[in-house]
C-alpha cells in the first residue's frame, strides 16, 4: 500500500523577475499617445488611483492602505501615472526592496480595461524605472502571476527576466512562454 500524498503546505509561489535598471533604462519606450500626460503622485490621487487599481482588478485597495503605501518616499517619488481627459488610465508603483538598498521594486501595474492595448502599461512601467535607474538602484525586480499575459509581455519588453525561485518554476514559465510565442 502507498502512502496518501502529502498536502503541500505551499500554495503556489508568485513568478519573479528581475532586470538591469541600467540595461531597462536604456529601452525607449513608445511615444505616450496624444492627449495623454505622464506623471507622479499628485495629492488627492488616492481616490483616483484606488478606482483605477480596482477597474484593473486589485479590489482590496482602501485609502488607508493606499496613504501607507504611499508613505513610503522612493514610492511616492518614484511611482507613475498616465492620466487621460482627467482620468488616471495608468499606473505602477516603484519602490526600493525592503531588504536591499541597491534593489528597485515595481508592482501594481496597471491599466484601465478601456484603456488597454496601447502598451500605457509598459509606458508607467518605463517612467518608474528612469525614475529608480537614476537613483543607484542597480537592478529592479517585481512578481506576478502566471495567468497575467500582457503584463509579463510588459516585462519582457522591458527587459526583465525569470528569476527560479522554487522548483515548479521552470515548468510554469515555459508555458508562460509558450502562450506567449516567445522561443
Ligand atoms: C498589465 C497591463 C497594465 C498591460 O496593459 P497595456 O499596457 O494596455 O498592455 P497591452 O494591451 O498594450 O499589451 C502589452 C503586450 O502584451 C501583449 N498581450 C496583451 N494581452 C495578451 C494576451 N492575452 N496574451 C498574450 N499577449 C498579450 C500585447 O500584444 C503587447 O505585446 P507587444 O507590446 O509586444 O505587442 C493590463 O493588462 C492590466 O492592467 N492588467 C490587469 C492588472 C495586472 O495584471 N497587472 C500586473 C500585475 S503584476
């Protein structure tokens, strides 16, 4: 008789990826489409951009979360949005990691559905790395999730790459890549 399997007490690890800040710094991103500004933080954002985290399907945003995540100050300095005919469309936190002075972080990228398809992600994306590429930050890493195709297209385009950060990885980024055509 053979044992029953063992539950895994690990639930799925998110996919990590990390780019040169340099290296990403360098890749032009395309031009902002017309009638669309690029900028930071803005006092009296919040309510704005917690709508547009929750269109784009982080519903768990509230102000207090947002106003503590937003003290940080390399991620109210370094954070980016699109706006649009007053509307925020796009945008991405950038930070530096907790545990390493010379690492950059991005997460919460993030376009409105409406707006998608004209790569404002990978614009916001671009913006927040200059921003911490020309602070010193020597590399730049985030997470995601396997099911989230344009945004790891994003970062492929930036020039991130897959970090194995347990054993399941290699398999899941091949069908990342897979779905992605990508060889
Ligand atoms: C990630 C996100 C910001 C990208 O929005 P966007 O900038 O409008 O992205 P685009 O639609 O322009 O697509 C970007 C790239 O992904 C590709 N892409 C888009 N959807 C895709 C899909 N379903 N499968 C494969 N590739 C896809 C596009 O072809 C494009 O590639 P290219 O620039 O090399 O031609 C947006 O999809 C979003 O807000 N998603 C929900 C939140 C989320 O998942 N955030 C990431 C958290 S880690």
């Amino acid at each position: 008789m053979t044992d029953p399997p063992v539950p895994s007490t690990h639930p799925p690890k998110q996919l990590f990826m990390v780019a040169d800040a340099s290296r990403a710094r360098k890749l032009a991103a395309p031009e902002l489409p017309a009638g669309h500004q690029l900028r930071g933080i803005r006092p009296g954002d919040r309510s704005a951009w917690i709508e547009l985290l929750a269109a784009s399907g982080f519903d768990e945003w509230t102000v207090e979360k947002f106003d503590a995540y937003t003290a940080e100050p390399e991620r109210l300095a370094g954070s980016r949005a699109v706006e649009c005919d007053g509307r925020l469309v796009a945008a991405a936190f950038a930070s530096q990691r907790s545990r390493d002075p010379l690492a950059g972080a991005l997460d919460y990228v993030v376009c409105h559905p409406e707006h998608q398809g004209r790569r404002l992600g990978l614009i916001v994306c671009a913006a927040a790395i200059e921003h911490l590429a020309d602070q010193g930050y020597a590399t730049i890493s985030l997470q995601t999730d396997d099911w989230r195709l344009a945004a790891i297209k994003t970062y492929f385009n930036l020039g991130f790459e897959p970090v194995m950060t347990r054993i399941d990885m290699p398999d899941r980024w091949l069908k990342v890549i897979q779905q992605l055509h990508l060889t």
